[in-house]
C-alpha cells in the first residue's frame, strides 16, 4: 500500500482501494469502508506541476456547496489528494430529468450576485494562474486574468495569435457593459462533468471555480458534447434572458480553446482559428 493511501486510512481506519477510470490529471479510485464507500482522487506529486491543485479544487467545491451548487461533499482533502462522498451513477434514461433538475437549479444560483470578479484559489483547469485580485467590471478580469497570461504564453508557438491582442480594447467594452454581475461559476462545465444518481440527482464535479460572468458556464457547456435540451430549457427560464449572450459565447469558448491548445497542442489549432473568426466578423469587436 502505497504511503497516501495509509494517510487516507488513518481517517477510516481500513478499507481498500478499487482503481476508477476516467480522469487526465488525477488518479481515480473506489475507496470501499466497512460503512461507506467514497471516492478518492490522487495528484501524484511526481507528475504533477501543481502543488496546491487538490487544495483548489477543495475550496472551490466547499464554497460551491455554500452557494447551492449540486457537488460532492468534501470528506477529506490534503496536499496530493481528496476523499469526496460517492455518487452511485444513474442510467442514461434519467439524464433528461437530471438535467431539468440542474438547468433549474444552476438558472437560480446563477442569479446570485458577488461582490467582485476575481481568481481567488487560482486556475485548476489544467493552464496554473495564481490567484487574482478583485476586478468591478467583468471586462477587465476577463482580459487580464484570462485571455491575455495564455495568449502571451502561445504567441510564440503560434504567431497569428497575436492579432488578438489588437482586439483588447474593443473585447474589454463588450464585456464591461454586457455582463449583468458576477457570480460564482463553475469554470469547466462540460459534460464529462455532469453526473446523475439513480433518483436523478444530479451533480458536477471537478471544478475550476472563480467569481465571473455567469452564462460563462452555459457558454462551455455547449462547447463539448451539450448538455440534454431540458437543462437549457429550464435554466434560461429560471435565471432569464441574456441579451448578449450568442455574442459573448464565442469569446467564452475561445478561452477554453486556448487552454486546450495549451495542454494538448495543435490539434486545437483548428477550433481555436474558428472561434476567432467569429470573434473577428462580429461587429461589436471592430478596432
């Protein structure tokens, strides 16, 4: 038994460890108890670069929870890894129903304002970005704190990029005047991250939280594989119309195509190029 897995065991006294699949950044298992069963998540220290990353994602589920998010409940967490309670999967014939019950839920706590736009536990999305101050307008946090540290970091590799810095100001304006409030989001919701039990419950899980624009989430959830239609139908009625959002959208996926081709290279160059012709062909982002 390897030495964190005897850390974990100091908590629960015994129990054994069934390897789950799924996951890139962290080792996935089944930690089965004589009372409960849990799931565990290990960040080997050897491979990688981040040693805080099991602590962001920590705060970032403890104070989802606080605001009404559906996740899992953080039973343990240090430095390499979490112990979270586990979610017995539902069938696909539920997911319809899950997805009402978390378009509804997510329409409401998205109607929650924050103080602030702001990066408090730093990036766990796989791109490290430290931790931000505060920003009033959405504008700003988003170029300077999202955009601009990976654009300035592919540029070398990838030069055409460099026409949309041009774009910053005009992006900014948008964005400042077109963001309702800010709201704590999820920051990587796709649907690898949507989970459901056998009543239906549904849950999200591996964050990468900050406090941002809320339809930010809605806009990368339709960027891999979309949710089930009734989310969408019961999330845009609960927290209402954004006017702005089909404009917003391409810049918000356009982050997420950036942090893709910084992970995992060009084969994301080409998803990346056409989000940025949208960008280019919408009138609001003329220079």
């Amino acid at each position: 038994m390897q030495s964190w897995q005897q850390e974990v065991l100091k908590y629960f006294d015994q129990g054994i460890f069934i390897p789950v699949t799924g996951g890139s950044l962290a080792d996935s298992y089944e930690l089965r108890t004589n009372q409960e069963h849990y799931f565990v998540k290990y960040y080997d220290p050897a491979t990688i670069s981040d040693p805080r990353v099991a602590w962001r994602e920590t705060q970032a589920l403890n104070e989802l929870q606080k605001w009404g998010w559906p996740v899992p409940r953080v039973i343990q967490s240090q430095e390499s890894f979490m112990v979270l309670a586990w979610i017995e999967h539902g069938s696909s014939l539920q997911q319809e129903a899950a997805g009402e019950i978390l378009g509804d839920t997510l329409g409401k706590v998205h109607n929650r304002p924050a103080d602030s736009f702001s990066l408090p536990w730093g990036n766990s999305i796989g791109v490290l970005q430290n931790p931000s101050e505060t920003y009033r307008q959405g504008g700003d946090f988003y170029w300077f704190v999202r955009f601009h540290p990976l654009l300035e970091a592919l540029i070398p590799h990838y030069p055409a990029l460099r026409e949309i810095i041009r774009w910053e100001k005009p992006i900014r304006n948008f964005l400042n005047r077109s963001i309702h409030h800010p709201t704590l989001v999820h920051g990587d919701l796709w649907s690898g991250n949507f989970l459901w039990n056998k009543d239906a419950v549904p849950y999200v899980v591996d964050p990468a939280g900050y406090f941002g624009d809320p339809v930010s989430d809605i806009a990368f959830s339709e960027l891999f594989g979309s949710f089930p239609r009734t989310f969408y139908d019961h999330y845009w009625t609960a927290f209402g119309q954004d006017i702005y959002y089909h404009r917003k959208k391409p810049l918000y996926q356009f982050y997420h195509a950036l942090v893709h081709l910084k992970l995992f290279g060009h084969s994301y160059w080409n998803l990346t190029q056409r989000l940025g012709d949208q960008i280019f062909h919408d009138p609001s982002f003329q220079v």
